[in-house]
C-alpha cells in the first residue's frame, strides 16, 4: 500500500487545477465560497463546461462518454474542483442512475438517457424514501400494476432532493405483495411530465425549498422504462447505494470549509485580537483539522485498496460518518465565529441572509442557514446509526 501520489497522479492534479482556475466562472466560485444558494441553471452551466472538456462524468467509463479515470484520479478531481469553489456534480444522475443504467439497462435505454445525463440536457430525481420507508427501505408501497405494455404506478414519495426541477425520476416500486419485501420490487425510470405526478415542497428549517413530495395517481408508465427483470429491483437499488456511498467522505468539501472557518476566524475583532488567537477556539479548530487529516488518510486507504483491486467495503460506512461529523462541526464553528450575526432565525431573515443582504457583514449571514441545512449530512446517505450498524456487523462482527 502506497499512499504518496505518483508523478502522473500529482501532473492530472495540475491539469485539473489549471482547467478549473480558467474556466470557473467568478459568479459560480463567488456563490460557493460565501455559501451562497445555487440555482438549477448554476449546476447546468459548471456541467456543461465540464462536458465540454470531456470531464462531465468523472466516474463514468470511456465507453460512455467519460474520461476512464481511476478511483484516486477522481479522488483529485473532486478535491480540486471543491477547493478551487466549483458546484458539486447534482448526482442523482449522473453518480446514481447512470451507474445502473450501465451495468443493468439495455441497449436502448443506455443510448437513450446517459448522453443526457452528461450534458445536463436532462435532470434526474431519487425516488427511493417514503413516508415509513427510509432506514427501512425495502417496506416501501408505492404500488406499479401491469397493464399490458405499462406499469400503472400509484403512491408517494417524500424527501426527494430537487425534484421540482428534475426532468425525470428513478423509482423503486412495489411490484409483488406476494413475496418478501426485497423480492417485490422493481426499478422504473419514470418521466416527470407524465400525467399523475404531482411535486409539492417540503421546506426545511433553514427556509430551503430543497426536498420535495412526490405523488403517484394512476401514473402510466412504459414497460420498457423498467430497468433489468421485474421484482429484481433490490439488486439494482443496492448498487447504486453503493456508489451513492463513493466519495462520500467530502473531504475536499471539508478542506474548503475549514479555509473559510480560519478566513473569518483570522478576520480582526472590534476588540482588535483575531478570534483565532484565541487559544481555546484555535485548540477546536485544530481538533478538526487533527480529525480531518486522519480521514484523508483513511480516504487514501481506501482508495489504495480500489486500486488494487479490491471493492469499497463496510469502510465506506466509516468515512460516511467521519466525513459528515467533521462537516458538521465546521458549521458548528462557523456560527460560533460571527456571533450575533447568526443569530436571525425567522425565515424571512434567512431567506434575505441567503442572498447576502441581512445585516451584519456579508460572510455571516448565510451561515446560521448552512449549519441548519447541513444536519441533513448525517440523516441521507443511509442515516449514521445505520452505519453504525453496518460497522458493528461487517467489521466487529457483532
Ligand atoms: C435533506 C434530505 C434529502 C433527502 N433526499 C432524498 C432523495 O432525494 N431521495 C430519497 O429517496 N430519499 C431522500 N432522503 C431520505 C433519506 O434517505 C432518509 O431520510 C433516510 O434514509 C432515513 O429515513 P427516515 O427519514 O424515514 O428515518 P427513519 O428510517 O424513520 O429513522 C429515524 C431514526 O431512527 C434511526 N434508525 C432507524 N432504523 C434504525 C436501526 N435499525 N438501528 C438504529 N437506528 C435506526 C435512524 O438513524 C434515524 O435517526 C433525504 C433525506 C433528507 C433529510
């Protein structure tokens, strides 16, 4: 095992670098280092630079437009885009249905949708939780009956991240009441027009309008839109948690925060000392760079043992939750940096905060919405507990 970069790993991350730092436009960059809300048509954009340099899908195979980049190439190119302030890929499509649309769906369906997931022409939602089925997934009821060459698709949907904007829905539905939950499910991609389906917000404690319900009524859905055999969906859905999990460390998120957390810490105080010369505020933030650096190592590990070869196991539910209690205490410490300026809590004042335009100074307020926004870290994702209990099984043996 070798965790130092190679020659050519260390020139991509200068490639990578230089691409970015020329191409990121400064309304983009500006927007995600001041934690600023991105619209649909800022993630399209990024993603179609990105396409046109034949990078827009970092994990994806040359055979399907991507790159064929390695696992630590990838690991590169998300640390720098995220260090340099770039949009996050929106990965429903592009790092979750395209997977399985690669390994499962026919010939047809892969001409049909991945192109479009590249180039952004086309947005993608999750349709997987519902109101009694999230940690325990494989309860859900939402009903698809056949009726000759359609599924007709009755139900609901909740917490569908982004999905008043998605084009379509990737859906796991009920197909066999007869069977053990797990051997009753189906994999359907469903379009977003389709008569039926009707989207309403869900907005969260930070004022957001992120997630969303999603109701089925008599939904008339093709029978070539299923991917691979009916009732064999669970397989479909676990592989692609499994990629959902790839990269979900978000260490070069976290690195580019904790930047931001030492840029306003460092700013001078009315009463002229820096909050980072503070010894006990520099001694937590020091505790989360500490931490930080260990997951990166543990991250590299695990990327050392891709490259060799060997699939990403039950580690990956270590640095789920590292990953996301490390983000977490970065907001923590955020608000605890500007003080009062974090205090507004009213929606309205979120909303104005968001935008940049609340009182106090422009870097403050945002960040009482970012801390609240990002309690979601440890709930989607499969929650912390759950895996907690992946590691007590697969690793301790419990
Ligand atoms: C912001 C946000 C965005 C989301 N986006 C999407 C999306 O786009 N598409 C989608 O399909 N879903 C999405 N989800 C749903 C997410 O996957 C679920 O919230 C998650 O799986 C937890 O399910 P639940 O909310 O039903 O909680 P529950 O499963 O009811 O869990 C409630 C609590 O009990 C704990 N718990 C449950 N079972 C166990 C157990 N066996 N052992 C120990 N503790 C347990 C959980 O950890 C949690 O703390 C999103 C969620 C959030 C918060």
């Amino acid at each position: 095992m070798d965790l130092n970069f190679t020659p050519d790993e260390l020139a991509f991350r200068q490639e990578v670098r230089e691409f970015v730092a020329q191409n990121l436009p400064a309304d983009l960059r500006h927007k995600v280092l001041n934690g600023l809300i991105l619209s649909s048509e800022d993630y399209i954009r990024w993603q179609k630079i990105l396409h046109a340099k034949g990078w827009g899908g970092p994990g994806w195979r040359k055979e399907f437009g991507g790159p064929g980049w390695t696992a630590v190439q990838q690991y590169i190119f998300d640390e720098e885009i995220a260090a340099a302030g770039a949009p996050r890929a929106i990965p429903f499509g592009l790092k979750m249905v395209a997977p399985v649309i690669m390994q499962y769906g026919s010939p047809a369906q892969q001409q049909r949708f991945l192109p479009k997931i590249l180039s952004a022409d086309e947005w993608w939602c999750q349709g997987y939780s519902e109101p009694g089925a999230g940690s325990d997934l494989a309860s859900l009821k939402t009903r698809a009956v056949r009726e000759g060459d359609h599924y007709i698709v009755n139900g609901q949907k909740t917490w569908t991240t982004q999905g008043q904007y998605a084009d379509w829905i990737f859906c796991l539905v009920r197909t066999d009441t007869e069977v053990k939950p797990q051997r009753g499910i189906s994999f359907l991609l469903i379009d977003m027009k389709t008569p039926g389906i009707t989207v309403r917000p869900i907005i969260t404690m930070d004022g957001a309008h992120e997630v969303n319900e999603v109701w089925f009524e008599n939904v008339k859905v093709p029978v070539e839109n299923r991917i691979g055999e009916e009732n064999a969906g669970w397989t479909y859905a676990k592989f692609l948690l499994g990629h959902e999990r790839t990269n979900i460390a978000g260490i070069g998120i976290a690195k580019r925060e904790l930047a931001r957390l030492k840029r306003i810490a460092s700013l001078e105080q009315k009463n002229g000392k820096p909050l980072i010369r503070d010894p006990l505020f520099a001694a937590r933030i020091a505790q989360v760079e500490i931490d930080l650096t260990a997951l990166e190592i543990t991250n590299l590990r695990v990327l050392s043992a891709e490259a060799e070869r060997r699939a990403p196991g039950p580690e990956a539910s270590i640095l789920k939750i590292k990953g996301t209690e490390i983000q977490q205490a970065i907001t923590e410490l955020l608000v605890q940096a500007v003080g009062q300026y974090a205090l507004p809590l009213r929606r309205e004042a979120m909303a104005a905060g968001y935008q940049g335009d609340a009182v106090g100074p422009f870097y403050a307020t945002p960040l009482a919405a970012n801390y609240l926004n990002m309690r979601k870290l440890s709930i989607y994702g499969g929650s912390n507990e759950i895996q907690k209990n992946i590691i007590s099984q697969m690793i301790l043996g419990l």
